[in-house]
C-alpha cells in the first residue's frame, strides 16, 4: 500500500487524478471518513468533519481501517498526515491505525506556503478559515514530522513532493516513478 | 489526560497556576520523579535529577507511572518534553510509558529562544547551566518533534502555545480553550 | 547499547576510528548488510545496496539483528538514519528493527550541507550521486526527526555531534563522553 498525504490545497488530489495509477485503487481516506460520519449522522458537510470531538474521529478512524483492508494489497490511500481541529492537529495515522495496515510507500505533497494561501483562496468548493503563512508553516512542519514518524513506525520509505506554481507536470512524474 | 509539557524556563507552570483547571487533578512529573527518587536516597535537590543516569530516570519514571494511573481520568499532567542531561537529551515521554497512559491532548508551551534567555537568568529558585540561543533551539526543536511523535504514538492531538513576553494571559486562555 | 548515525560524508567513520573505543565492539551495520546481501548473490558493490528494493533491503535487515545480538551489551552500532534510495528514505531502524534491540543512546553525527558537498566530492572510494544543498538539508532533516522517534520509541538518550571542518577533535571528545 501506498499513502499519499497533503497540506490541504497542495494539490494532493490533483496530482492523484492526472497520475496513472493504473494497477492500484485509490481510496481516499477523507471519503471513507465522511461516508461513516454521514451514515452515523455526525455531520452534514466535509467540513463540519475537522469540528468532530477527538474520540469521534478516532471511532470513525477505525471504521475506515475495516473498509481499505478489503481491499487488499494495491491501494493507495489518500489522506492527510494531521487534520487540524479547534483542539489540535490530530494525527492522521496513529500507531494504532497504522499498525493495521502494510504500508510501503509514503507520499506527501506539500507547497510553498505563499503558493497554498492563493489556492486555497481560489477553491470555491470548500468552506475553510483563513490561514497565516506562519500557521501553514506550524502545520507543514508538524506533517512532515509525523510523516518521518510514520515511516519509523512502518519501515515505509519517506517521498516529499514540493507541488510547485506551474509545476504541475513534474510533480505527477514524481509520483509516477514511485507506482512501477 | 492532558500533557502539558514546555521548554525549561517557557512558562508552563505559571500558565497552568493562572489558568482555570477546576475538574481537573493537576499533576507535576518532576515534583513526582523528585519525591521517588529523593525517597531512594539518589538526589537531594531537583537539579541534581538532570544528573542522573538514564537508567535510573527510567525506573523512577515507571514508579511514577503507577502513582499517575491512581488519579483516574481528569489529569492534567505538567511534565519535560524531555530532560538535558549530560549524556543527552532523554525523552521524557518513551513508548513503554506513553502505551501505560490514556492520552487525549498533548500541549507544549514553548518561547522565543532569546526570551527564554532572559527569563532563566531572572529565575533564582534554580541552579542551571547557562544556555546558548543555538543550544536551546536545537532542544526546542527535538521537543516539538518528540511532541508530534508522542501524538502519532497514542493519536492525542498536538497544541503549541508560544508564550511571548507580556502576553500570558493569551497563553493562559489557549490552554483553558482547550480544558472545555 | 550505542548507536552512532550520520549523514554520508559527515566523518562518523573516521570520529570513531580515532575515538578510545576500549570496550566495545564496533559493528558497522552497512557492512553487515553488504556481507548478507553480497552472499545472497543481490549486490555486487556497496553503492549498489541503495538501489536494492525497499523490501528486499527489509529482509537483509532482519538478518543483520539476529547477527548484532549475538555480541552482546557493549556494542557500538555504526549505521545510517535513513538511506537514500530511488523509491524514497528508507529508515534505518524502523521499529520491527528497534524493539529487538536494548538501546542506551542514539549519537547522530552530521555537518553544515556545503562542508558536505566539498568532503563529498574529495572522497574517492564510493560512486556517488551528486548532491545540492537543498537535498543534503532535507535527508539532515529527515534523519533528526528519525532520531527523535527512535529516542521516543526506544527511551534512548539522544546526541547531536555537528562535525566541523578542523574540529575532528572536538567531535571524537564529544563522542568519548558518552562512551564512560
């Protein structure tokens, strides 16, 4: 299995869709989370889903879990290395979660942090609270710690692709070369 | 329970003093780490504890783990993303620890390096060695990586509270925001 | 146990062969790993282990354990943080890896990236890529975050040695300070 995680706006799910990913599922993990939440009733939108209380998350977290293992072995799971809620940045993949999974590669797709703050102004498509440059940074440093974390846990290799302003092309090669 | 952990000289204790932490029992690690390790004859001041071997800290802190776990759940406890030694920086938080306790938030307070200079100079109640700026980034920054590995271990989330000179009472109502 | 780390080219080799190493044996875990891999028939030449796959690296390094057991306590382990394959940073003591092993302190010996970049080009015994400063600050960043979590996963004490050009000496003292 291969992760591919994001700082949101980053251009994670771009990148997915013009990649071949021929061979593989993906399965974005943030779907999955929603499905289940929606299904139980927690919530109405994707956004609402950063509100959840902790412990929500993490039922939910585990539902998910059960949904990928069906899957079996070519999957690449789409996700977020931490969800920042009004309690914290929660993990996206904690040591009880990733235990569960083989996991062989993880990805994760970050930018420039005055790059990620046009984006995100220009995504119509979600509801989301301003960020400062120095918070995306707080939350791309944490990622990028977790996402090494991760990797000591799992013995998964660690790819950073920097999704640079008209670099689209280079960064889905990047991704490319870890799928064959 | 909720970890609160901070760079020496950052504040931690005085926000946690200041703050409204009613329904919650307010545990200090170090206070318990002394009291173990001066009721087995091996320090006589709370200075002196840097100086142990790591593993003596490693038995006393698995003593104080049991002494934690007596408190129940409504914990605030006041402890060293990790302690300076002379033999280098020992986690205050390992694995066979963390996996003994119900974590739900973890939170560092932590300062402007050239600020936590100043603050540790004007502290009388403690003999400490003197700290560069480089020396005490580099443990700042081992700690905010500690942090996020402790998180991805148990799944708490991460909360960093800069404390910057003049604005405690910001710090104190980061921390109350996060108690509700 | 010891377990001494580094950046290619930061000098870890060469501060513990000058170091008083009495006591201990030094076991060299690329070596290992090249001695089963080349009795496996995998690899011809050291540089070719970084281009062995990723789970193919896995299995050599299940082997090399059951073989740094069999020395016992006073072992200096001297490897990599992570190595840098095509597919990505290979960690170097995941946890499968790391649990096996009764780890006292984790010494990780780097240096400033354009030091880096000069040693490197000067040494004639390996076929190396070349290397920018971006890329040597990002497997440095890499690796300090693997040791953080190998501290946190393990409880092991954790040393920086910033090897400085003409300051071999200081690094080898500050190494033998943690050998007593």
């Amino acid at each position: 299995m291969i992760i591919v995680m994001g700082l949101p706006g980053a251009g994670k799910s771009t990148i997915l869709q013009k990649a071949s990913t021929t061979n593989y599922v993906i399965l974005n993990y943030g779907t999955l989370m929603f499905q289940v939440a929606e299904k139980q009733k927690l919530v109405k939108n994707r956004d609402e889903m950063r509100k959840l209380e902790p412990e929500q998350q993490k039922n939910i977290q585990r539902m998910v879990v059960d949904e990928i293992k069906k899957h079996g072995k070519n999957v690449i799971l789409d996700t977020h290395c931490s969800i920042k809620t009004p309690k914290g940045y929660l993990p996206g993949l904690p040591y009880y979660i990733l235990k569960e999974l083989d996991v062989e590669k993880l990805v994760y797709v970050t930018a420039e942090p005055h790059e990620l703050i046009e984006r995100r102004k220009n995504d119509p498509t979600r509801v989301r609270d301003p960020d400062t440059e120095e918070s995306i940074l707080e939350h791309d440093t944490i990622n990028r710690t977790l996402l090494a974390t991760y990797a000591a846990l799992t013995g998964a290799t660690i790819n950073i692709i920097i999704n640079r302003a008209g670099k689209l092309d280079d960064s889905v090669k990047q991704l490319e070369q870890l799928l064959t």
